[in-house]
C-alpha cells in the first residue's frame, strides 16, 4: 500500500492536507480500478477524530477500496468552516478523478463517508457542488466535483437540531446559508444516492438529522438505504473493538457494527 501527505489547495485558496492510503497495483487482476472512499472524520469541528479517520480508510482497504482521509477547516483555523470545509471536499474529489489513472481509482466511484460533524461536511458539500452561485464564484463544474456516493454516519445535519448549547464563541464560525446550518434544504435530485446509519438513542447528534435528511432525499427521488439502531449512543465509529476508548465500553456494539458490511453490499450494489 501506498501512503502520503499531501497538501492541497481548495477552490478559496486555502491549503489543507489529506492522507492516501492506495492498494498497490496488480497487473494480474481482472479489474485494474478500485472505487474510492473519501473519509471526512467528525470532532465537532474543533478537533478530527482519529477514531474515524485511519482505522475507517484501513477497514476499506480490506475490502479492496482505496481511501482518503481529509482533513477540513476547524474553529480554530483562521476563516469561518464555511465554505472552505466543503470546498475541501470538492477540491478532494475533482483531485482524485483527475489523478485516478495514477493511483488506480475508478473515477466514477468516488465515494464520500463523513462521520457527526463530517456528515455535515460532506452533506453541504454535496448541496455546494450543485449549487450554480457556488460553481460560477469558485469555477468548477458539478461533474467534476460531485461523489458518486455518499454515506453519512450518526451525521450532523441540522445545527439547531443537537443536544447541547452552542456557545457564542463558536457561533460566530458557523454558517448563515440556510443551505449551509441545515443541509436537508441543499438536496436536490443531483444529490448523490445516500447510505445513512445512526443509533437512536443519541444524544448529541439528535435521531431528527438523519430523518430529515431521509426526508428530503425521499422528497427528491433520490435513492437512500437507512439504518437507524436503537442502542448506540454517539460516535461509534466501527464500533469494534480496536476502536474502542478506555471506559467507553459502549462503543464496541456488534449489532451497530453491522453498518460497516452492509455499507460494502450497498456499495456493491450501486457501484456495480
């Protein structure tokens, strides 16, 4: 496997880092490209969860992915988090399609997984890539910065829909566009087909983000596959051991684990 830092600059100007993890080449298999996840970790936009980033890209390099994990603009970085958060997305995405001869990716199955506030990320992200005032102010085009897929766990959707109070402090960094503080309102029937997993008893990450964001995809036609488990609680990630933190047993949860393979067979299934 092949494995990088690199530095990239958005649509604003802004650098930011992403990290590869590519499968090396074979010469002998029948399919010469591998789809692509783009892991977008959550940490309440002041911090990125390790948790979510490297174990997550490594568990779909198991299953015959390559993967990036992006790092995006926190609270603490200079600048509101929008837009340069998704333009991060976007700017990862169009730099994969457009180097997907030399890493071995196919570029029509770039896929983009964000976890709490990276769903929100790549949510919005997915509202600005086919947005015509965002397109024409940072000159891409939709095809070439829209995923193909897209997954979003236990994902921060709505920022007025959470458990806790948002200080002052941060508020001043969050967005204004209504597109933006509540992504459901960016989808439209381009939205890419959206997997969706979260565990109902959440308490940060309020269960009405994910129905409200299945209702808008429902309300656009938009293909979606949902899994909402009772027991959970907030950031799981794999929910397996290896990603479990000491004295939060909670997170290692079998039955929530699931989402992971049935992530893969959904992929399968829309990937071909």
């Amino acid at each position: 496997m092949e494995t990088k830092s690199l530095t990239l600059t958005n649509f604003n100007g802004r650098e930011f880092k992403v990290h590869t993890y590519f499968l090396e080449k074979n010469p002998k298999l029948a399919v010469q490209t591998r789809p692509l996840i783009i892991v977008i970790p959550g940490g309440s936009f002041n911090h990125l969860s390790a948790r979510e980033s490297e174990p997550v890209a490594l568990a779909y390099n198991a299953r015959g992915f390559n993967s990036v994990v992006m790092e995006y603009n926190l609270v603490q970085d200079p600048g509101k988090i929008y837009p340069d958060a998704g333009l991060d997305v976007l700017t990862t995405v169009k730099y994969c399609r457009d180097h997907a001869e030399e890493y071995g990716i196919d570029p029509n199955k770039i896929v983009t997984l964000g976890f709490s506030a990276g769903g929100h990320v790549a949510s919005a992200a997915n509202f600005m890539a086919n947005s015509e005032k965002f397109a024409k102010k940072y000159d891409y085009q939709a095809e070439e910065v829209r995923p193909n897929k897209t997954i979003l766990g236990y994902p921060l959707i709505n920022i007025d829909q959470i458990g806790f109070e948002i200080s002052d402090g941060q508020e001043k960094d969050l967005p204004d566009e209504p597109e933006l503080r509540d992504s459901a309102l960016g989808v439209t029937r381009e939205t890419p087909a959206t997997f969706i997993f979260q565990a109902w008893d959440d308490p940060v990450v309020l269960i009405s983000n994910s129905i409200e964001y299945i209702r808008a995809l429902y309300a656009n036609q938009v293909e979606c596959e949902a899994h909402l488990f009772n027991k959970g609680y907030h950031g799981f990630s794999l929910a397996r051991p290896e990603t479990t933190e000491s004295g939060k047993e909670w997170q290692n949860n079998p039955h929530a684990a699931r989402w992971f393979e049935m992530s893969i067979e959904w992929l399968k299934q829309e990937l071909g």
